[in-house]
C-alpha cells in the first residue's frame, strides 16, 4: 500500500538560493571585467588583485555587519540600527584612543562593547517589553546615533594621526584588515547557523515562533542571541572603519542599515522569517561593493549612485522570487 | 481642603505661580536683558562651524550682553534646518545667523523674519533670494577659481586631473563652477571624471581609491570639500610624486596633510570670522546701523606648505581671541 | 462503476454538470497528488471524495480552485459559474475582522463607492448565524477559536452565493451541535440547486449527507457510487486497499504516577485536580473554549499556572493542536521539524538522515524523502511526522491535542494504536480531543470540562456519547441527535 517512493533531497530552494547569489556576483564580476576592458592594451583597470582587494575592503563595512542582520532575518525580526552603531562605534574607539590615551586593542574592544550594549537594548525591547522588531530598533537607531552626536559635539576623531601608516598587527597591512576579519566572521557564523542547534533554531523561531516554542525552542534565547550578535557585529564594523579609516565620526554609515538589510535579502534571507544565509549576506555585499567600484570607474558613474543600487537590489529580488516560485 | 495626596490644593497653586514667575521673568530686576543671537549652522557634524561656534561666542563675550543660542539639525537635513529658524522665530530672538542648506528653501521663513522685526544675516552658504540683511563668506566662486589655478600652477600648466564634489549645496556647486571656469583656462589640462562622494566620508576614501586605479596616470585632484582631509587614510592610494591634490578647508588636521607633503594646496574660510562678524553684524544693526551693503566677502587664506607655520599661529591667534 | 453510468442517473434529474473534470493530474516532485482523475458535480448533489491520507482529496479541490496548476488534464465548468472553496486550514489574516474578512474584496458599497459598514455588519450577523457561529462580527480574526475560524469561512463562501461550493474536512474542527447546523446549510444551499463537493475523512457523515461518493487511493480514482449502494466496510476497502479489522482495548495494569494536578488554575481554567499513572489513557473532553488545550499548555509550562500545584515525574511533551500554525514550520524541511529543538549543540544531519528514514517507516509517512518540504505532505502526513517528533524525545508522558483532525480512517487507526502501544509501553498518555467515539476508543477515563470547570469524570465502563455530550454541554438533557439532513431535506 505505501509503497516508498523514491527518496530525493528536496532542500534544492535553500541551497540554490546561495549558489544564485555566487553567480549573480560571478556574472556581475565577469560583466565589468568586460565593459572596463581597457581598449588598445593595457593594465586592466578593473580586474585586477589591487581593485578585488578595495573591493573587500570597502564591502567588509557593509558584509560584517550584514552577517549579523542575516541572523537577526531568519529569526523573523529586523534591525535597523547597523549604522548607528557603526558611527557609535567609531566614535567610542575614536574617543578613547585619541583622547583617552587607551591602548588600540583596548578601545577596539569598548567599541564592540559599544554594540553588545545596544543589542542588548534591543533584545530587552523585543523580548521583555514585545515591540515589534521595526520599532525597538529604531529606538535604538536613534539613541545610539543621538549618543554619537551628543559625544562628538561635532567634531571627530582622528585616529591616523596617532597610528603609523606601517601599523601591521599580526604582520597583516591595515589595509587587509577588514577582508580578513569579515572572512574569518563568515566562516565562525555559517557553522552557527548551519551546523549548530543554535542555528536551526534561530531559524526555527523566524519561520514560525509559535510552533517554534510549542515544539521546545528557547525563543526567547534565541531573540537575546541574534540582537546582541547583530550589535556587536554592527560595532566592530565601525571600530574596523575607524581603524583603518582613520577617522571616529559621528555622521559616518548614514542609511547603511538599508544596504545592510538589502545584502542579507540578496543573499537568500527572507523578510518574512525562516530562511537566512549567511555566506549568502556576505556575498550580496560584495555584489553591492563590486557595482559601487564599477560606478566609480563610469565617467560620470558615481552621480547614478543610490539611483543603481536601488534599481539593482529590485531586480535581483525579483529574480529570486520568480526563480524561488518556479521551484515550488 | 482638598488633597492631591500629600500636598494640598492651595499650596499646589501657590507654588506653580511662584514657579510661573520666576520661569517668566527672565530679565533681572537691573539692567537691560541680553539680547539673544541664533547662530543655525548647515549640520551640527560639520568640523568647520565648531570655529563659527568660537568665534561667536568669543565675539558675544567682547561686544557684552550677548547670550548665543547655537542650535542646527544633527544631520544636513534642510526641512530640519528650516523647522529650527521658524522655532526660533516663534520664540522672537534678536537676530539670526544661518549658514543655509538650501537657501531657496529657506527664504521665505528669512522673509517673515525680516518682515517681523527680527533681523536675518547668511554666513558661508547664502541665500541669495531673500530679505537677508547681509552675507559673509567666501565668493565661492572665487574660491573655487583659486582652487583651480592653485593645481593648475602646480602642475605647470598640463596634465589630466579629476574632481570631487558633493551634489546638492549650492556653495558647492559654485565652487565646481569655479574651478571648472578656472581649469578651462588651461588647454592642456583635461578633466578626466567628476566624482560625487554623497557626503558620504567612507564614499570619498573608495573613490579617490577606485580613482586612482581607474586613471594611474592622473596628475591631480581637486576637492572642493574638506572630506579628504578629514579622513587622512583616504589619501594613501595618492603618491604625492606623481599626483597633487588640493583641497577646501583648513582645519585640523588639514595643515599636517601639507606638512607631510600629502597633500600640496589648501584654500581655507574665516571659520572663526563666521561667528564673529555674524555677531558684530546682528549688533550694529541693533544698535541702528544697517549694513551698507549686502555682500561681505571675507577673503580666502590660500595655504600651501611654505606658509602653513606661519597659518597655524595665526590659527592659534584666532582661537584665542587675541585677533579679530 | 464507470463514469459514464454514473452520469446517464443523474443527467436527467439534475441537468448539466457544474464541473466536469477530465484526466486531472498534479505533480509535486517526486510525487503525483493526483492521477488522471475523472469527476462530475452536478447541481442539488452533495458529492462527497473520500479517501486516506494522501489520496489527494485536498489536491484535487486546490485544482479546481485554482489554487494549484494542473499538470495533466482539464476542467470545465459552464461561463459564470460562482465557485467559492473552503480549505482544511482555518489559516486568516489575524488583524482582519470579522466583517472585513467576510466583504473582502466584495464589499457593500454606497454612493461614491463608499463603504456601507452597517449593511456589512448587518449582513455579517446574519451570515454568521446561518452557520450557527456565535463570533462578535467586530472580533479580529485572531481572537476567534478554531471552530469559529472554519465557521467564518463557511460563512464567507455562503455569502458568494456559489454555484459549486467546494468544502474540505468542514467538520473536522467542528462539534457535534455545530456540525448539524452546517449540514443544515448545505441542505439548503443544494435546495437552491448548487452543487457541493464534500471531502471527509469521517464516513458517517458522509453516508449522512452525500448524494454520491467518490474514493481516491493514490491519487487515482477508483470508484464513484450513489451513496446508497455501497456500505462503509466497502468504502473502507477501496480506500485502504485491505481490510481494517476493528481495534479493541486491552487491559493493563496501572503504575505509579507520573501527573498529579491538585486544584490547578491555568487561563481560565480552576479547581482542576487530576492524576494520571503509567500506562493510562486519560481523555480531556469540552466543547470549543471549554479549556482544554490551555490545561495542556499549563501542564507542559507554556502556560503559568495561577494555583495550585503540579508534580511531574519528568518532563512532558506535547503535540499541538491547529498543525498548520502551531506545529509545524513551513520553512524547514521534514527532517529539521522532525529534530526540534535538537539536543546538544551541534548538529549531526546524517545520523539524522537516518533516524528520518526510520521514523517515516515506522509511522508510514507518506513523503519523499527525509528532506521534504513541509507542503509537499498532505494533511495527516504532517499529522504524523508532528507525532514522529513527539515520540522521538521518549517522552514520560505524551499530551495529545486533538492528534487525528484532519486525518482518515486508515490513518486515524494507526495512530490510535500507536497511542495503545505507548500506554501499554508505559507512558502515559492525555489526550485531549473533540472526537467522542475517539476518547471512548482509546481512553480509561475521560475528564470533561465545561466553561472552565470540572464538569465530571467518566470511567471507560461509564462513559458514553450521550452522557459525554451531557456533562459537556452542561444540560442535563442529551444534546447528540444523529443527522436527519437527508430526511429533512425529502
């Protein structure tokens, strides 16, 4: 009577989901790698190891911090305080080093306190006093950007002054710092989500809370988890952006919270709770930091900025949804 | 007698007109009240208004009786700006000073100022339209010509260059124009790209970055913005050998970029001049005398490294007071 | 019988048919729901599909929705024909209200197309009390019961005044009084000559208010009879395959006790003192709101107790009520709903691969594989791998929630002795259900409440339909009447 059928591994949505991501990036890559094509010879403005690591550098602001938005999506909240905190961030680290006197390591860690303390705030909001995610982060978005003014008055921070250009921790160039660390966060948190209870849970509450709690998750430990993570994470963008940039700012990462939460749902997560990926995130900000590169290699590109990416994020999220339909 | 739990009626009412009159009665029982300038800069981030900041209030304290209220939106958000003018209208201050951020934007609500008695001064970003009394700042279209024949010197005529700006101000915008009427002048210099940055510090380090890869061979930059000077790291991708780079804007840490050779022209404002002119000024015309013109250019400060000691001292002088 | 004589009887009584399908199939992956299927509705019939878990009785009223896209084969229906569909899932948009849901996209509209609120109200009320449904027309859908979320549905497709009316497994969340009032409707909704495709599980209904029956197995069709010449020993049979022999329950000895509840108040429940020992069945019966699921929660602490105490022996584990939105998440595949929440830290995904396999043998889970996706399983499937995930935790004491809505007969069995296999085991079990003939089959006592109290404990000898429904109901007088839809309706 039940006859088995034949066993076949059903998961392709997920997992193709991540591997579209590798190819738009792949395809978006090779596409401007084609039409920066110096004419008549010469050194390849574009496609070269000297342009692929400014591109890491500048999309690890945006992929560290995405990471932890990922996390936060597949639990079924959202944050929208990353650049704040970055800005906090970069101004704590700033502010201690500079005026402090404080040691690099030491303010680099009160930096990502910084964002442990403003995940936590959100995590009591969601948790304790049952906001809505969109709400409580947007209180602490304002409390965290606000704390930044209020400490710089203004002003900024200038830590290159106090750091030699030669600063090399760990033999690594400053320069690399960023790429590596959002690398080495990539690796640590795709094996949270993918090879830990923590992980199914996480995704477990955000596709469905209820059933989630009436099977036995720790919701709310799950909660706690992702809002402090996706803090402390936002914070060590802005202590990273601090430290190689030079500068502690209050008025830095201004709507970056947006391109974060874009690279998270280019990268597979979905609004609506349940499905996240954190390779995925990481990979949708290199895809939004390879087409800021390329505009800036446009005459006149940078001027379609917001423009571009706004139109870019719609058309790969379509895609996605049409393809992800098809599917099923 | 009625009780609102432990403090009674009576008392309560007694209490609040005492609190009433002495919130009410700011003047002091002799001598005439301080008169109360709003200064309004663009944004509260911006590093160059904290000198306006010092130079007004340093000027209030000379002049005597002055009491400055410096308030601006945390961010350069222009409907912000315009809702703290018309707050302070509201509040009927003595005088403001504003550096606008959209001054057709704003030129109504300067209008009903005016109109209302309350006299209006602009200072670095004007707003050409209205009733304003008076404006201090830079010609920025000068200023913007000086930045352009300042690279253009350097570079000895030749050579491919590359601009940054920022969309949107209109300060901005006419020292664009500036510079571009400036270079124009100088057939063999070609502009290669103009870069919008969107105010965005982190936005001007990756496109002198990507810049630099883009064009190697580029001879020149020119910011009409102090972005890059802020954000030293933004610079390391420039070899200073082969390629110049002037900038707007002197403040700190600008002028050790021209001492380290990083960067090789600088055109700067009367940051402190801001504050202390927009105060004199809103003082004369209390007293009775109204501007005789509308335009007061303050002149620019070009420096470059073999007069940047002698700047840093009379910056010195400035902050402290010791030199109008 | 074959179609074309099934069609000859009725053609001349009844005229066209609403709805012809021809070769209807649908494919999800691996598995074909449905198997060139051929069917007729015709208008004044209650043509009823019955078949087990899986036959594809849901599929097939999806693909005449609309709902789903037919991979093989047509369905016609005459131009114009209103079709309204009620699905098994009482899923609604929780912040709707009652009203709003009803008038959704067909508002009542006045001069300048604005909306007439009152006559919505006003013809809400009465819809509502059409199908016996005593919601406030003002409540947000999610402070409505499950009953009254199907009622609500019903009552919608009622006010689309259809001309097929497609109805899945309506009783299923439905209690005996309620039940009567929505077979009265559909009585009168075939007096006005519409056709209703009625999917059950629960053959006595059937045999109570179909005109026609159709059975499915595996997504084909094996026969369609007018309702009076096959028995219900023959309809089981084609739909299973095999012949089911009716179960009886063994007798076992008790042991210690592993649920004291002494004078617990949880919600809006009080003065509940109840014991429960190793290898006992114990039934919570009650109408809808009578409190048991929140006795449920309160025993496994989803719930605070607000008095009295508990002693547990260990921990207990419980399968939900409501599948759909309290048990099972869509977004993760079978086997990581199976592993919920997963011990330990890490997770080891080809030992669960297997465990997987082994759990869907024993439970006979319908699925393609362990990494199925949720959607693909019908109804009792789910029912099944959310038992699955129960009995995995080799849990102390198992707490049931209406464990076989939704589910047939073949299914309805094997679960019910997996029930008599953990009691007998040992574990101890409360099942709380709304399905009398289920708590007297299975159970050793039955608990009934009523609005919040204890209304009465019956012992398996006790215990009947009537005095059930007596206790829960809180009349004195039997409330159970076996339907006389097709009497009243001749």
């Amino acid at each position: 009577m039940t006859a088995p059928l034949p066993v076949r591994r059903v998961a392709l949505p997920r997992l193709v989901s991540g591997w579209s991501a590798a190819l738009i990036l792949l395809l978006e890559f090779g596409f401007f790698a084609l039409v920066l094509a110096p004419r008549g010879g010469g050194p390849h403005t574009f496609a070269n190891a000297g342009n692929v690591a400014l591109i890491l550098k500048y999309s690890s602001i945006y992929g560290i911090a995405a990471i932890g938005a990922s996390m936060i999506i597949g639990a079924g909240g959202i944050d929208l305080a990353p650049g704040a905190v970055i800005a906090l961030a970069s101004v704590v680290t700033g502010d201690l080093f500079v005026v402090g006197g404080w040691p690099l390591w030491a303010a680099c860690l009160a930096g990502v306190g910084v964002g442990l303390g403003s995940g936590a705030l959100a995590a009591v909001l969601v948790i304790a006093a049952s906001l809505p995610p969109f709400i409580a982060t947007l209180g602490v978005m304002g409390i965290t950007r606000g704390a930044a003014f209020l400490i710089t008055e203004g002003r900024f921070y200038d830590l290159s002054a106090r750091l030699a250009p030669e600063t090399a921790p760990l033999g690594i160039a400053l320069s690399f710092w960023p790429g590596v660390i959002m690398l080495v966060l990539t690796i640590v948190f795709q094996m949270i989500m993918r090879r830990t209870a923590l992980g199914r849970h996480i995704l477990a509450t955000g596709g469905n809370e209820v059933a989630a709690r009436y099977a036995g998750v720790r919701v709310k430990r799950v909660k706690a988890f992702v809002y402090v993570s996706g803090g402390a994470l936002a914070a060590l963008s802005g202590v990273v952006l601090a430290v190689v940039q030079g500068q502690g700012k209050a008025d830095v990462a201004g709507g970056y919270e947006l391109d974060i939460i874009a690279a998270a749902v280019v990268g597979g997560a979905s609004l609506s709770g349940g499905r996240a990926s954190v390779v995925g995130a990481v990979i949708g900000s290199l895809i939004f930091g390879v087409l800021r590169n390329a505009l800036a290699q446009f005459p006149r590109g940078t001027f379609l900025d917001r423009l571009i990416l706004g139109v870019a994020v719609l058309v790969i999220v379509v895609m996605d949804r049409l393809a992800t339909r098809e599917r099923s | 007698m009625d009780k609102l739990g432990i403090v009674d009626l009576k008392s309560a009412i007694a209490a609040l007109m005492l609190l009433a009159m002495a919130t009410g009665c700011s003047r002091p029982a002799d001598g005439p009240r301080k008169l109360r300038f709003a200064i309004i800069p663009k944004a509260l981030h911006i590093p160059v208004f904290d000198y306006a900041r010092t130079g007004a209030e340093r000027a209030a304290q000379r002049l005597g009786g002055i009491d400055i209220l410096w308030r601006g939106p945390e961010t350069t958000d222009e409907i912000r700006q315009k809702e703290i003018l018309e707050s302070f209208i509201a509040q009927r201050v003595d005088g403001v000073a504003i550096s606008c951020l959209n001054g057709d934007l704003l030129t109504d609500a300067i209008d009903r100022a005016v109109d209302g008695g309350i006299p209006v001064v602009t200072f670095d970003s004007d707003a050409p339209k209205s009733k304003r009394l008076a404006f201090y700042g830079v010609n920025d279209i000068e200023a913007g010509r000086a930045l352009g024949d300042g690279l253009a010197g350097l570079l000895g005529g030749r050579g491919r260059v590359a601009l940054i700006t920022s969309l949107g101000a209109d300060n901005l915008q006419k020292r664009l124009d500036g510079a571009r009427e400036a270079l124009a002048r100088y057939p063999e210099v070609h502009i290669v790209e103009t870069y919008d940055i969107r105010d965005d510090a982190l936005r001007v380090a990756e496109v002198i970055a990507v810049g630099t890869q883009r064009h190697p061979d580029l001879d020149g930059w020119l910011s009409v913005g102090g972005w890059p000077v802020f954000m030293r790291n933004a610079l390391d991708p420039i070899d200073p050998a082969h390629t110049k780079f002037v900038a707007f804007d002197t403040i700190p840490p600008a002028p050790d970029l021209l001492r380290s050779g990083k960067v090789q022209l600088l055109v700067g404002q009367k940051y402190f001049g801001w504050g202390e002119e927009s105060v004199r000024l809103l003082k004369a015309i209390h007293d009775g005398e109204q501007p005789a013109e509308v335009y007061h250019y303050s002149g620019i400060d070009v420096v470059t490294r073999d007069n940047v000691d002698a700047y840093a001292e009379q910056w010195k002088r400035w902050e402290s007071g010791t030199q109008d | 019988m074959r179609r074309e004589e099934a069609c000859q009887r009725y053609d001349q009584t009844l005229g066209q048919p609403l709805l012809v399908g021809a070769g209807i199939s649908v494919r999800y992956h691996a598995t074909a729901a449905l198997d060139e299927v051929d069917l007729d509705v015709y208008p004044g019939e209650v043509h009823a599909v019955v078949g087990e878990n899986g036959a594809g009785k849901s599929t097939l009223l999806r693909g005449i929705a609309g709902a789903v896209r037919l991979s093989a084969g047509s369905i016609r229906v005459p131009v114009g024909t209103r079709i309204e569909w009620v699905p098994q899932e009482t899923e609604l948009p929780p912040d709707l209200r009652v009203s709003e849901w009803l008038f959704l996209a067909r508002e009542l509209r006045g001069k300048l197309r604005r909306l007439r609120q009152r006559a919505m109200q006003e013809a809400t009320s009465a819809a509502l009390a059409a199908v016996g449904c005593t919601a406030d027309p003002q409540a947000s859908l999610r402070s409505l019961a499950v009953t009254q979320r199907k009622q609500v549905q019903l009552a919608r497709a009622l006010c689309g005044r259809p001309d097929l009316l497609l109805l899945d497994e309506p009783t299923a969340v439905l209690g005996q009084a309620e039940t009567q009032v929505l077979f009265g409707a559909v009585c009168a909704q075939r007096k006005r000559g519409s056709g209703i495709l009625y999917v059950s599980h629960r053959l006595e209904e059937v045999r109570a208010i179909a005109d026609r029956v159709t059975v499915l197995r595996d997504g084909r069709r094996v026969s369609t009879d007018p309702i009076t010449a096959v028995d219900t020993a023959t309809l089981v049979r084609r739909m299973v395959g095999r012949d089911l022999a009716p179960r009886v329950r063994g007798g076992a000895p008790l042991g210690s006790a592993a649920l004291e509840l002494v004078k617990v108040a949880v919600a809006h429940v009080r003065g509940l003192s109840l014991t429960v020992r190793r290898g006992e069945v114990v039934g919570l019966a009650g109408l809808v709101g009578a409190g048991r699921s929140e006795v449920l929660e309160g025993i496994t602490g989803l719930r605070p107790l607000r008095s009295g105490h508990m002693k547990l022996g260990e921990a207990p584990v419980l399968v939900p009520e409501d599948r759909a939105s309290k048990g099972l998440i869509r977004t993760l595949n079978l086997r990581h709903n199976l592993f919920l929440p997963s011990p330990g830290w890490r997770l080891h995904p080809r030992r669960e691969r297997t465990e997987a396999r082994h759990w869907i043998e024993r439970l006979r889970i319908r699925a393609p594989g362990s990494e199925a996706v949720i959607d693909s399983l019908s109804g009792g499937n789910q029912q099944k791998l959310l038992l699955a995930r129960a009995l995995r935790r080799q849990p102390a004491l198992l707490l049931l929630d209406e464990p076989t809505a939704g589910v047939d007969v073949a299914v309805k069995a094997e679960i019910h002795d997996l029930i008599r296999q953990l009691a007998e085991a040992g574990a101890p079990v409360v099942l709380a259900s709304s399905d009398l003939p289920e708590l007297l089959a299975l159970c050793d006592r039955i608990l009934v409440l009523h609005d919040g109290e204890v209304a009465g404990e019956l012992t398996a000898g006790e215990a009947s339909e009537t005095r059930l429904a007596a206790l829960m109901t809180g009349a004195a007088v039997s409330a159970v009447a076996s339907p006389q839809s097709r009497a009243e309706s001749e």
